[in-house]
C-alpha cells in the first residue's frame, strides 16, 4: 500500500495519525483510506473526530496509543501546531511527524523553542482548500494534482522527509521542497495577501446600498469570494506570517493610494504628487496599473498547474429545465470532445441561459457543428 | 415585433442603429435581431462592422442614412459618447438616442456642453459584460436577466425614455431608473473599484519568483480575474468616473495600510497608530477587518440576480474522459434534479478528477443516492 516516494528509500505508511479533523485533516484521510491504509482521528473536540469517522475517514483514535503510528499530521491552525506536536511526542504518538499549516517559519520556530524533536518532524503545506471549513467539506481529491511543499530543516531525518513526500504522493498531490523562509514569502503573495485584499474590497459592500449592491455580478463576485472564509482561521493565519503579507498588502495600499490620487488629478481635483503619503508612486498612472495588472494576472498558472492554457469557449442557448444540460454534454461526448470546464449564466425569471462549453481550441469547430446540428443555438461566428 | 414597456406607451423598435461594433454593441444587435428587428450597424472601424454584420448582428449602415432609425445605440466607450451623439444628431441618424457606457454623468455633462439636444437622449447601462472584448466575443444572451440601468434627464421625453426601456427589455434585461449621480458611485463600488483594486493585487505577481507562483490557485486566479481587461479601455472609464473610485479605492487602501500595520505591530514589529499615513483604521484589527469582508461579501446578490442563493454542492470523483460529465448530469437529468452550476476541478497528469455539482439543497440527497447507485464516488457523509 505504500506510495513510492523519493530520496530513495521506502517509507511504510500502513498507519497514519491524523490530529485535527477539521476540512484539511479529514480530506488526508479520506485519501489515505482509499489507499487502504489505516487512519486514526484525532480533534479536541470528540465529536469532530466522530464526524470524520462516520464519513469513512478512519477510526477514533484511542486515548493512549497501542503503539506509535508510522507517521502523525498535525493538521492544526499555524498558532497551534508547535503545542500540538509536543503534546505528541510526549505521548509517543508516532515514529515521525509533519504538518500541513499553511505557515511554516513560525510554529518551527515555536517547536523549537518548546524543545521539541525536530529531527523526527518535517513540515508540509498542501495547497489546497476550499472557503468551507470543518470535516463536512472535506473531500479525498482535495489535493489531487495540486502542490505539497514540504519544508524540511537540516535536523529532519530522511525517514520523516520520506515519510512527509509519501504522504503527499497518497493524496496525490505533487511534493515540492522549499525552505520556510521562501515557502512563507511565496503563499504571503499568492494567497494570504489576497485574501486580505478581497475581504479589503468586500468591506466596502457593507456600507452599499442595497440599489447598488443589486447590480453586482460576476466581477465583484470573483473579486470577493476568498473574503467568506472564516475571519478567526485567517486571522490565525495572517498573524502567524505577518511581516510577509504586510509587505505585499502594504504594496497593494500603496499602488491603489496612488491610482486614487492619479484620477483625482485627473479630474481636476486635488493634484497628486510628492505630497501624497508614503510618498511612492502617486506619479505612476492608473493605466501603467491596469497594465501591471493585467501581465501579473497572465503568470498565474492554469487550472491544470502548468503555464495558463487557453480553451475555446462556446456558448450554447440552453433551456433552464432538468435534463437539458445533459443533452448538451452528451452531444459533446458522443463526438468525442472532452469539455474542460462549463459556466453556467442563469437568467432571472427567464427560460433560458447560456451554457459555456470551454474545450480545446482544435475541438471548438466540431462541436459547434455537433451542437447546431442538434438544434442548438450557438451564437459564434462562422469560421 | 415591439417589447412591452413600462410608461403606458408603445415604444415601436423595428429598426434600431448600433453605432460601435464591439462587444457591448454586437451583443445588443445580435439580441435584437433573435427578435426579428432589423439593425443597422456602424463602426469607426469598418473591419469591425463588417465582423458583426458577418455574425449575423444585421448589415452596415450606409454613409448617409436613408431615413431616421427608431433609436440610435452609442455603444462607444464613456469618453466618446458625446462626440458620437453630436456627430449622430447632426447626420438625423434616429428619431430617439441611448448609450450603453458604464458611466452616465461625465458624458451627459459633455453632451451638454456640445449643444446635443437632450431631449431626445436617455443614457443607459447595461450591467454585463466579460473580459474579451471586440464583436466575436459577443452574444446575444449577454444582458440575460441582468440590471439595466436607465438614466433619464428631466429633459428626456417620455418617448426616449420608452425607446431606451424597450431596448433593455428586447435583450432579456431587466431596466432599473437611476439618477447619474447615484448609477455612478453605484458601479464605482461594485464594478469600477473592484477592477482597480483586482489589477493591484495581480501587479505584485509581476515581481513574485516562478516558483512562488506556481504555488496559486483558485483563490489568486479569482481575485484577479477581472484584471485581465483591456487596459486602455478601463483607463477611460475610470478617468470618467474618477471621483467615485477614488473615494472608494483610498478607502480600500486605508483598510490595508492598516491591517499591514497591525499585522507589523502583532509581530513585535514597528508599532502601528497614530503616526499611520492618514491616521485612519490604524487602530482597526485585522480580524475586524476580516470580519467585515465576509459580511459584505455575504450582501452580493447571487447569480440569478436576487439575494445569494445557497445551493448544495455535490461533489462525484469522475474520470477526465469525453462522456464521463454527459453521464453524470444526464442521472441528474433522467431524476429530473435542474443543476444550477457546475465546477470541474481537474487533476495535473492524472485520470480522475472532481466534479462538483450545485443544486437546491433539497434535491440535494437524491442526486446522491441517484449517482451512488450508479457507481459513482460522491464523498459526502451520510445525512
């Protein structure tokens, strides 16, 4: 049942403790046991524990150990690993540990200052989520296909950094070594900040009136949807990679300071310039931004993890009934196109929306001709 | 052929003149033209034209025009609005005029100043839209059951005003009356500050290492998907509705100056408060600003236009091959459940993947017994 791993040797992972079985723990679980390996749940709340176990995540795990599992995952919020992991060891809870906290300068830091083993731990990072949090939410393929950092230190053994890389290669996930400082650095900018951003710019929507909010769509929608996880799990977060994020945020506050300024000189208001705080780049223009913007947007990678990959989209005239979307993936799947993603556009009040097929661009043609040839509106233009 | 429109009278559209030929302006024609109205297009760019007439949005308008159209549309961006509606008015192009641009008080305030006859003009804004742009991007579902925006003047007659309401209606939207005031800092917050605000946060990825973004995901390509606009086109609307996104934009900057110096002063850094640039918010917790993010984030209407809907989301491990989607939306189907949305979450190199299936949640158990039955993995507890 063990995954093969890397570093060349073979870890045995026939039982794993899980300790937290909130969203992340539970989702390693479930991809544990349909490896057919043996899962022990533990949360300080029991009944946590108890809802991982009924969804087929393992089994509780009893008070005191029979014997040490193979590999503990400490799948705690960042402030409350280094406590957790001495707890463990005290215990005797198992050979190795790792975690899976999206923060991993500061609770080793913590470990250490705890006296913990650190020989036998090795941090990890899944990335992977979802806004929705507790055991309810997890799903096995949460890490499918997705990055796993591990970070181990000088100390780690190889049998814990084997261990940790067996792990991830279990839930699928693709393991990848960093060191703390650039792990921390990199998920500051590529989710932490943004987080702050998002909920920074969906505070505002508190104040809005309801007229104006009526007219939100997609965009803010998208701007603003990392803004509904849970404030005190992100806080947690946030506080425990503080420098990092404050960096790129502060960096965000500055630009927009300066875009602001910049319109408002435009419009004949007050002028922007050296006057403005901070000082930094009130001369820069907003369309020097957009097109900031637009570049960075371009380097995140697609869904896929490889550089971003442009699909052909088409879009279908569907009726909004049971079964109709159906009869237009069948289609596509009689033809032997396989659909990459789909948007769906309801409209208020109406029958009918618009289906968004997105497929790869030597597919497009063919199924527009599948679709029409069925009946279906399909609003291109001819090739 | 006519829409029934609000007011009490018959506004007659039976032949409607689209002045711009790009996304916005296509879209509109192709909607009319599914309603048998006959549309006259015209571009500055004749190739432009040529493309939307080649879609089948109608056919192009000749140099001089035989006699005025019901209603002319300025589907031009906000800064040319008002030379186009000169340049229309003098040439007798319609009886009636609207226009489509997201921002309604700088160009009626320059249509004025050119000496147009306001009268016969009733701004408009329909509250669509996506990132391409240009006439093959267009459809004519695009305004499907979204808000309408209609901003008369005193001077407006009832008749500009009727024409502008049947429009709307004629391309399944859904027209609200606004002042210009109140429509301006309405999209300012929900639309033109979220795109300043997205292009920020996506310029930091400029800088960020390769290998730091290849740790995104989901939440970073949300958060700045509306950054991938066209520059310049945003430049001109935020530069003619600079005033209300600046207010909202400095707002946002504050909220994350001041984060980033709680985040500094939690981390034992430089303390944060008074000396603060702006001196606002300083004192404001990150957790308060978290918190107030995910209320506003809560108050965006949901996709069909009224208050967020919660759907239940069923997940299904699915293998990523053609057929396999067709499959399982048709047992949605064939159990007559209507699927509302639909993500597909593949998976780097390997055969399986997830697709995650919303519904209203009381139709929610039996598309999982329904899918179970036939063999499919839905990893969720049992109820």
């Amino acid at each position: 049942m063990a995954a093969a791993i890397p570093h060349g040797t073979d870890a045995v992972l026939e039982r794993v403790l899980i300790i937290g079985t909130g969203l992340i723990g539970t989702s390693i679980a479930l991809a544990l046991r349909e490896r057919g390996i043996e899962v022990l749940l533990a949360d300080r709340d029991p009944e946590a524990a108890r809802v991982a176990a009924d969804m087929g995540a393992g089994v509780p795990a009893p008070a005191t150990p029979d014997e040490p599992a193979d590999l503990a995952v400490l799948a705690v919020p960042p402030p409350a690993v280094a406590a957790a992991l001495l707890d463990a060891q005290k215990s005797g809870a198992a050979q190795v540990y790792t975690d899976v906290a999206s923060v991993k300068g500061l609770p080793l830091a913590q470990a250490a200052e705890l006296g913990c083993d650190l020989a036998v731990f090795a941090g990890g990072h899944p990335l992977g989520g979802r806004e929705r949090s507790g055991p309810l939410a997890a799903r096995p393929g949460l890490f499918l296909g997705r990055p796993w950092v591990l970070c181990p230190t000088a100390e780690s053994t190889e049998a814990v950094v084997a261990s940790a890389a067996a792990l991830a290669l279990a839930c699928g996930a693709n393991p990848v070594t960093m060191d703390a400082v650039e792990h921390d650095r990199a998920v500051a900018l590529i989710s932490h900040a943004p987080h702050v951003v998002a909920s920074a710019m969906a505070a505002r929507f508190t104040a809005g009136p309801e007229r104006a909010l009526a007219l939100a769509g997609q965009g803010a929608r998208d701007v603003t949807r990392i803004a509904g996880g849970d404030p005190r799990l992100w806080h947690g977060i946030l506080a425990a990679n503080a420098q990092p994020v404050a960096d790129v945020i502060d960096a965000v506050a500055r630009d927009l300071a300066a875009a602001a300024a910049g319109l408002r000189a435009a419009a004949g208001g007050v002028a922007a310039g050296g006057a403005e705080p901070g000082g930094v780049g009130a001369a820069r223009d907003t369309l020097d931004l957009l097109a900031r913007g637009a570049a960075g947007h371009g380097r995140i990678p697609g869904k896929h993890g490889g550089p971003a990959t442009r699909h052909a989209v088409v879009p279908v005239l569907a009726a909004d009934r049971p079964g109709e979307l159906a009869l237009i993936v069948q289609a596509a799947g009689v033809a032997g196109i396989n659909i990459e993603d789909v948007l769906i556009e309801h409209s208020q009040g109406r029958s009918v929306g618009v289906v968004e097929l997105a497929v790869a661009p030597e597919s497009a043609r063919r199924l527009i001709e599948e679709l029409r040839a069925r009946g279906w509106s399909v609003p291109v233009a001819p090739a």
